[in-house]
C-alpha cells in the first residue's frame, strides 16, 4: 500500500535512476526540503518550481514535488519569505510538500532528457554528444532521421512534439536544405556549438541560443559547412522527460500517485 512508503523510498528509487554523483560539478540536485520519514501518497512532477506548480502542488494535497530544474541552483543567503525562493519554500514546508530536483543527473542517461527527444523524433543510432562513464549515457545525442528532409520539415516535426510556446520553434538556415544526421542537447546548448559532433552534424537542436555565438556558428557554416540551427523554448525541450520519469518511478512504486503538470512554465507570456 502507498501508505507504507516515504520519502526516502522515492529518493532511493531516483537514485537509482538518476545518481546525485552522475550530476555536473555546478549542479545542486537531490531533496531540497522535507523529510526522509514524511509519508509518501502522491508526487507532482513539473519542470520548474514557481508559484503555479506549488499551488498546483499544495491544492491537489501532494508530498512531493518533483522538479527538474533545482530551486536553489546558486547560492542563497537568506530564505526569508519576502524573497521569492523563501517564499516558495516555506509554503512547500507548511504544506507538508517535500521538493526534490533531478537536473543534470537526468539529463546524461537513457530515456533521459535528450535521449527522449531523439526517440520522439525516430533518431536512429543515436548517441551522446559527450558521453559519461557508460558510452550509452552523456550530455546530449547524436543521430540520423530514418529518411531525409527538407530543415522546413524536420522544423515542423521539432514543433508537432513539443508544447506550444510563445517562442515556438526557430530556425537558421536554408528551408530547402536537405538534412539528416541531428546533433541535439535539450536545455541551453550554445556551449556545444563547436563540438566536432554539432559542427559535422546538418542541424542542431537546443534552447536559449545567444547571438553572438548562433551568428558566429553559422558564419562558419557559410565558409566552411556547418550544421542549420534549430532553438526551441527551454521549458519545452525538457518538458518531454517528465511522463517517462512518472511511468518509471510509478513501476516501481506501486500504489503512489504520480501526475505530470501541465502548467506551462515558460517564462514569456505573449510576443507582439
């Protein structure tokens, strides 16, 4: 029965899936409050935590929010309540809602956050960009499209995945080119632009690409070939990972509730 489980049990069990030491060096993952011991009935799994999934969280009497992207990723020195961060927490604490990030260390392995976008789009032999101790997990993957595409169309299929967003999907580069082999890191990826794996591959596929470096990324494109850029909404490219980890974490959980938000936590409202 879900009654006889606690947070721990859920902690173990993201462990084994998503190892805190697997995590990039800056990351700051694993349970941010509550307590081992609290019971464990029911989990929300959302992107971010912001007012909407601890409301969200709260309302539908949840023990456990689950987030990829960790709330105290930089330092803090206070978590007063008119801080944002405190505000946030001290509700989560009162609430009886422990919060719990799984960020990097979810992003590297199978049906992790870049490995659920390649199966989406049928990338065939895909692998990381970087891979980790184990060659089949890494920071991003690498693939080909069973057949090839125009970047139009390969856009469109980015689109027919994703949630909607104000942003939607952008793309740099020739619509009428054909394109085959993808190179892709969901979340922010300009820091890969010049990985031999993106600069040999016809698309790259990411979120929250910068000018200055997008710009100088296809200049060389132009002299020298170079893959088209494809940027998407942050929140949607990982939004993606969350079923799976909900299924996942509900297999060996029998008797928990897991649900995924369907808030929409991207943070632009409407474009003009």
């Amino acid at each position: 029965m879900s009654e006889n489980y606690t947070i721990a049990d859920v902690r173990r069990v993201a462990e084994e899936f998503w190892p805190v030491a697997t995590a990039e060096s800056w990351d700051r993952v694993g349970l941010v409050s509550g307590s081992d011991s609290s019971p464990l009935r029911r989990v929300l799994l959302a992107v971010d935590a912001v007012a909407a999934t601890v409301d969200e969280a709260l309302e539908w009497d949840a023990d456990l929010l689950l987030t990829h992207h960790p709330l105290l990723l930089r330092g803090v020195h206070s978590v007063a309540e008119d801080t944002a961060k405190g505000a946030l927490l001290a509700r989560l604490i009162r609430g009886e809602c422990a919060l719990l990030a799984a960020h990097t260390n979810a992003d590297a392995p199978e049906g992790g956050v870049s490995d659920v976008i390649a199966q989406r789009l049928g990338l065939l032999e895909a692998l990381p960009l970087v891979p980790g101790t184990d060659p089949a997990a890494g920071i991003g993957r690498v693939g080909v499209l069973p057949a090839p595409v125009t970047l139009r169309v390969f856009a469109e299929q980015v689109a027919a995945i994703l949630p909607a967003t104000v942003s939607g999907v952008r793309v740099a580069g020739d619509p009428e080119r054909t394109v085959q082999r993808i190179a892709l890191l969901g979340g922010a990826g300009d820091s890969l632009l010049d990985h031999p794996l993106v600069r040999s591959a016809d698309v790259y596929l990411t979120s929250d690409l910068r000018h200055h470096p997008a710009q100088e990324s296809l200049e060389l494109s132009t002299a020298i070939g170079g893959p088209a850029l494809v940027d998407v909404a942050h929140w949607a490219s990982e939004s993606l990972w969350l079923q799976g980890a909900a299924d996942r974490l509900a297999a060996r959980l029998p008797g928990v509730e897991f649900r995924v938000s369907e808030l929409r936590t991207d943070p632009w409202s409407f474009a003009v």
